[in-house]
C-alpha cells in the first residue's frame, strides 16, 4: 500500500537529515524517521491483535472499510508494518474552539502486539512508543494483560495516552438479546469493568457506528490535546488553553447582568433495605435540608456523585413519587429502595444555559455555570466552561473530564501510575 506521506512530495531521507540537526534522532525506530516524523504530530494506535485498531482508524479519518485510502480491516488487514494516514483535523474542531496552526497530523496504524514480528514483551521498544506525541490503547470485550503493559509501559514513559474500549455496538447488541438489557446499563458494566481494572479515563466507541456512544468526545479530547500542546502561538495564562478565549475574572461570574435564578431537579437513589439512617436533617414542613451528616446513605450517595450531592439549602420534592410533604417524610423511614427527587435553585447565565440545552443537563447546571474556568486539580491549568463541558465523560454516575494540558481526570486525585477517579469540578 503506497503511504498517504507522499500526499507531501518529500523525500523521506532528506526530511530525516534536515530534522537530524533538531536534535538526537539516535533510538528512533526506521518508520519514524524515514517518514521525517519530526514534521508532524504522531499519535499511535495501539493494542492486542484483534482488537479493532484499524477499524478506529477508519472511524477517526470518516472512511469507511471499502473506501479508498482505508485502512485494511478483517482478513483484507494482512501487513505487519506500521502505517501512517493524513488526519484532517478539521473532521474535529466541532465547535471547541477557533482553528489551530500546527504541524499536520499522522495517525499511525500500528501492528498488534503480540504478534509474530512484534512480541509482547518488546513491543513499545520496538515500536518507539515512546517516541509518539500521544497514543491510544485500544481494548476490546476485555481488559488484557498486554492493555495492562501497554499501559503501564506509556506512564512509564510519561507518553499521553487515551484508552478506547471498542465494539461497544456488539455488547450492547449482546447484552440486550441475552438479558434484556438497555444501552445504558450496558455502558454501565462496561465502565465498572474497566475501573475495577484501573482503567479510570475511557472512551467507549464503536468504529461501525460512529455517531453513537463517545466517538465524537474521543477526537474533540484529541483537539484539545493539540491545542495544549503543540499550537505554534502562544497564548497567555488569561486564556483557555484549547479555545484561547479570555478567561473572565471571579469578578464578572458574581456580577454578570445576565444571571437567572433556575430550578434543578435530579433524582438520589439509594438503597435502604437494611434500615440504614439517611444521613441529613429535613425541614418538616417544607422539606429542606437542614443538614448533611458525616454518616448515612446520603453522605455515602454524595462521595460517589459530588457533582450530583446534596447540599444544606436543597429540597425532597418527593419519594418513590410521592410528593404530599407528610408522605415523603413517611416513604423515608421505611426501609427500602428510594429514589428521592431533589430540587435546587442555581444562578446560571442565559449564554450557559444555552449552551447546555435548558434543563436538559440537570448535573452540569449544578456545578456552577457563572462563567466560572474550571481548574486541573493535577497541573492546576485554567480552562473555559465551555471547553470543559463538551469534554466531560460519563463516569460512574458522574462526570468529568481528562485534562488536555496532564491528561489526568481533573477533578480526581492521583498518584503517579494511574488516574484515580473523582468527580468535582475545580474552579478558581
């Protein structure tokens, strides 16, 4: 298959002695070097045999298996030699933010580890993973040991990196037909699959049906990785890193004109079969949260879903859909499954509300769109509403967003092998 490099009419060997004088190219592998990598940004695709790589690649050019230029997917797919393809980076900019000047990108497709030609144990050797600007594990049905190296080879290396878990289309297809289950809950498994394999950060995608699940967050989370990273301008610390657009002071979240008082609804569930205590402190006669205690079921619900906690000043509107003020406080005390409905009045500004399509988002109205920048808690970079709201992912009830300046979660704590999950939103 001719490379798409030669889109370019360059001469590899002469790209490669002019880039020499940049720096040491001493342990590069042949490919890099030959297709003058140094002139682009190079983002790998990696995995296990099997897993999918190609289709992504497919998904993320919007090429279909049969169209020219596609990569070879299936048994068409017979090359063990990595393969570079031009991205147009205008396939993703999808609103984030202004066009960005930067060096074109490369997609590699790389060939799956633990195959003949490259084993398992020598794989990110021998393929210069390190030498990659970002890379994407790609995992499919299960996490493997070779996603585990994988990974654990790249924070080794400090190399960013996304992980993909793909054919989600199958599983849900599966999961439905075998247990009558929806997509959602399907989702569901599948994330608590792969925190339980310290997978914290993922996206889940399926290269046939590229529309659904979280295709569209993958590349915009690519976008913004290359805005952070290798923009050719430079902005200052008053600007959001991946959209540039000037960060508003505190000063002008308290005291914007446009502000508007909404009522936010969100349902707490939780279980209260062993008779465990709630945990807060309810006005009888209006129902409002008087206090949050340090123990009980509802102190419990807002450590796992911080974005979604209840907080003094909040509401029961209802239990079990019961909503007679006497009734909720009776449905309470019984000890069973509740879904409690919760109400809050929040300031949002007419642009933030929408943005996020009225009362369609209940758990992102709570977290404060007074034009607040929302900050890492790792790298402690600033970052626009805007730009954090169209990253965020779904994360076990929650939501939250992969840094593009670390690539950790923002909001969570961390260690140096591995994002830890959380799910406040840190802002100035």
């Amino acid at each position: 298959m001719q490379s798409q490099l030669d889109m370019f009419d360059m001469d590899p060997t002469d790209g490669s002695l002019s880039f020499s004088l940049l720096g040491n190219l001493a342990g590069a592998p042949w490919y890099l070097v030959n297709a003058s990598y140094r002139q682009f940004v190079n983002i790998g695709i990696c995995g296990g045999t099997g897993c999918g790589k190609s289709s992504l690649v497919n998904a993320l050019l919007n090429f279909s298996p049969g169209d020219i230029g596609a990569a070879p997917v299936g048994t068409a797919s017979l090359s063990n030699a990595p393969v570079p393809y031009i991205f147009n980076d205008e396939l993703i900019v999808g609103g984030v933010g202004k066009p960005g000047k930067w060096k074109p990108i490369l997609i590699w497709d790389l060939p799956g580890a633990g195959c003949k030609d490259y084993p398992q144990d020598t794989y990110c050797k021998d393929l210069g993973i390190s030498y990659f600007d970002l890379v994407i594990v790609v995992s499919s049905r299960r996490i493997t040991e070779i996603d585990k190296m994988l990974v654990s080879e790249l924070q080794h290396a400090r190399v960013p990196y996304f992980v993909v878990r793909t054919k989600m289309d199958i599983d849900v297809k599966n999961d439905h037909l075998d247990f009558a289950r929806q997509e959602e809950e399907t989702m569901n498994i599948v994330r608590k699959s792969l925190l339980e394999n310290d997978v914290i950060a993922s996206f889940l995608v399926s290269p046939r049906r590229p529309t659904k699940f979280e295709l569209h967050q993958l590349c915009l989370n690519i976008y913004a990785w290359i805005m952070c990273h290798v923009r050719q301008q430079v902005i200052s610390d008053l600007q959001c890193p991946v959209c540039t657009d000037t960060l508003p002071s505190m000063s002008d979240c308290s005291n914007n004109d446009t502000m508007m008082k909404k009522v936010v609804q969100w349902k707490v569930e939780i279980d209260r079969t062993d008779g465990e205590p709630l945990g807060v402190d309810v006005d009888s006669d209006n129902l409002e949260v008087v206090e949050v205690l340090e123990e009980g079921l509802i102190p419990q619900w807002n450590k796992k879903h911080a974005n979604c906690a209840v907080k003094v000043g909040d509401r029961f509107r209802a239990a079990n859909d019961v909503y007679e003020t006497n009734s909720v406080i009776e449905e309470c005390k019984v000890a069973k499954l509740l879904r409690i409905a919760v109400v809050r009045e929040v300031s949002v500004s007419s642009e933030d509300f929408d943005l996020i399509g009225g009362n369609g988002n209940a758990s992102s109205l709570l977290q404060g769109l007074e034009l607040r920048p929302r900050r890492c808690y790792h790298c402690e970079t600033l970052f626009c509403f805007r730009c954090v709201s169209m990253l965020a992912l779904e994360c076990n009830g929650g939501c939250d967003a992969i840094c593009p300046s670390c690539n950790r979660l923002m909001s969570g704590t961390s260690n140096s092998s591995s994002w830890m999950f959380g799910l406040d939103w840190w802002w100035s």
